[in-house]
C-alpha cells in the first residue's frame, strides 16, 4: 500500500475513533441532565417552556402563553392511580382560584388518547389538559421521573416553591401544596 | 423444472404463516415487538402499570380486527417511535439495519486484505529457491554489522 494511502487510512480511522469517543462522552455527560434540577427551593429559574397538542379541545397550548398566570403544572396519567385521587382536587383548586389568576395545567404523559379523555370526563377535569406524547417534557426538560409531578409558576413564568412528587392533596404533599401556591399567588 | 416448483412451495409454506401473523396478530406476538416506554423493556416482560394499559389497549386493538402493521403506526401515533423493538426500515432508522452488515463486510474485507497482505510478505521475504544455506540450518541470516560485532566478542573471548 502506496505511503500516503496508509496514511490517509490511519488518519481516517483515528478520526472515526475519535468521533465515536466524543460522542459517547457526550452522552454520558448530558444523560439524564433536564433543565430543571432535581431540588428547586431556593433558586429562581424560568420554567421550561412547551406547546402540547391539548385534549380537551383542538389546537395547542404552550406555557408562555399563560404569562401573567400563576399556572400549576401537574403531569398525570390515566393508568397512575395517585392521579385518580388527586384529580377532584385539583379541580377543586383550579375552580377556587381562577378569578385570582390562577390555572392548573394537566399535562397527560405517556397515555392513550382516548383513556385520557375518558379520565378527564370521569374525574370532571374541567382545566386545561395537553398531552406530552413522548413524555420529554415531564423527563427531559422538567427532569421528572414518574406521575403526579407538580410544578408551580409565578406570573412572571419563573418556578416557585419545589416540585411535588406524589398526589397534591395528601398529607405533607398538601402542606407544600399550600405554601407553594400561596408563594405564586404573592408573585 | 422441480426444482423450481419445490422452491416456489417452499417459498410459499415460509410467506404463508407471515401474512398469517400481519393479517391477524396474536397479543403475545406483539408484546415481544412493542416497548414499554418507560420500563425500556418489551411489553411481555413488564407488568408495569402503564404497559398493562398498552397491553389491554394492544388487544382492544385486535378485537377491532386491526392488522400488525395497522397497531403498530397506532402504538407509534400514541406514543411516539421508541414504542417498537426495532426501528423501522426507513430514514435515518434505516442505519441501524444496514450499518451492522456494512461494519462486518468492512471488517471481513480489512482482516481478509491484512490477512493477504501477511502471506505475500511471507512470500517476499522467503530466499530464492535455492539459495538455502545449509549452515544457517533454518534459521535467518544475520545482519551483517551484528555478525561482525558478534564475531568481533567471540574473538575476545576465544582470547
């Protein structure tokens, strides 16, 4: 094989090396790495923006949308059973304060279309609902790891409080629930 | 003339259990080629919650007479790509099937081409025909410079 050829060879196959280390460097490096971290109190960051497909009518919603809104964001699902219990609730939430400003978003993860609508009519969801298809919005920008997750934005689209990870309206979940929403109301 | 009539048979016993399967898949088939989004494992080996869900909602789906292919864009159209075991045959997917077969026809011909190249060099260095020198009794001969150091030591030691 002529010298330069070898060369060439050499150099192309360093480069290929090269390219697959870096990219699994990468990967390692930004795995599992969402834009909002795992605790939030005590920081004051911009809530991941999104525009989800919504369920309960056609079109879109994104979350920018609502600025000038205190929005309580709650991933949920049909098939999660906390969901179930923490559904009236939130409803109940959404019904008390919205003359205050105030909007629960439902954001629907991983589910079916039509066991999601089914659900909402079941529970009497009667706040805006969207659905996160791929479930990247709840994972990888919100760095969620299941349903219910709940995040709360003040009226200036920064998050408040910390996420709640479990049903709203039982026992310690509650008294956060409280304290975060009195804490994005005062935004 | 047979032989073309017992591969044509063959061929035929081998398509008909295939559209057998597209046309009227079974919850078990399916299970192994769908993906529980997030346990990351094939719907027949998770009992999650939401793969219990897939499942139920996999068979409403062959209660409606749906075909393989028909559930699967559905499974895709509710969840996304990552639902099928294998990525389809298409776009940039369409790597994941080719790539494989390409690094091993790549990796065969750069072993096979080495490995030419090896028994050629043998070759070379092998002496002319004849030219075996019966003293060296096999072995290769020296480098001259060495051979000259060599008996150069020998001689101060034979002193």
């Amino acid at each position: 094989m002529p010298a330069r050829l070898r060369l060439a060879a050499q150099v192309s196959a360093v480069g290929v090396v090269s390219a697959l280390l870096g990219l699994l460097v990468w990967s390692v490096a930004t795995e599992g790495r969402s834009k909002v971290p795992q605790r939030l109190e005590g920081r004051t960051l911009a809530a991941p923006d999104f525009e989800l497909a919504r369920i309960d009518r056609p079109g879109t919603l994104s979350l920018v949308s609502l600025r000038g809104k205190v929005v309580v964001v709650n991933f949920w699902a049909s098939w999660c059973k906390p969901c179930k219990e923490e559904a009236p609730f939130l409803e109940r939430t959404w019904q008390r304060y919205r003359s205050q400003g105030l909007v629960v978003l439902g954001v629907d993860y991983n589910d079916v279309d039509r066991d999601a609508r089914g659900f909402a009519r079941r529970y009497g969801m009667t706040y805006p609902l969207v659905r996160d298809r791929r479930g990247t919005v709840l994972v990888n920008d919100y760095g969620g790891t299941g349903v219910p997750e709940t995040f709360f934005v003040d009226r200036k689209g920064k998050l408040v409080g910390d996420r709640i990870r479990g049903p709203v309206d039982d026992g310690e979940f509650r008294k956060r629930f409280d304290r975060y929403l009195r804490l994005a109301l005062r935004s | 003339m047979r032989l073309a009539a017992a591969l044509l048979l063959g061929a035929l016993a081998l398509a008909a259990p295939a559209g057998a399967s597209e046309e009227r898949p079974t919850l078990a088939e399916l299970e192994t080629e769908l993906y529980c989004p997030t346990c990351a494992s094939p719907l027949d080996q998770s009992d999650a919650p939401i793969a219990q869900r897939m499942k139920a909602y996999v068979s409403d789906l062959i209660a409606e007479g749906r075909t393989k292919g028909e559930i699967k864009e559905e499974m895709v159209a509710q969840f996304g790509e990552r639902v099928l075991a294998a990525p389809p045959r298409r776009g940039f997917n369409l790597l994941a099937w080719v790539l494989p077969f390409a690094g091993l026809l790549v990796g065969g011909g750069a072993v096979g081409f080495a490995a030419w190249r090896w028994s050629r060099g043998r070759e070379d260095d092998a002496p002319p025909e004849g030219a075996a020198d019966p003293a060296l009794n096999g072995r290769s001969r020296l480098d001259p410079e060495l051979d000259r150091r060599l008996d150069e030591a020998l001689a101060r030691y034979d002193d």
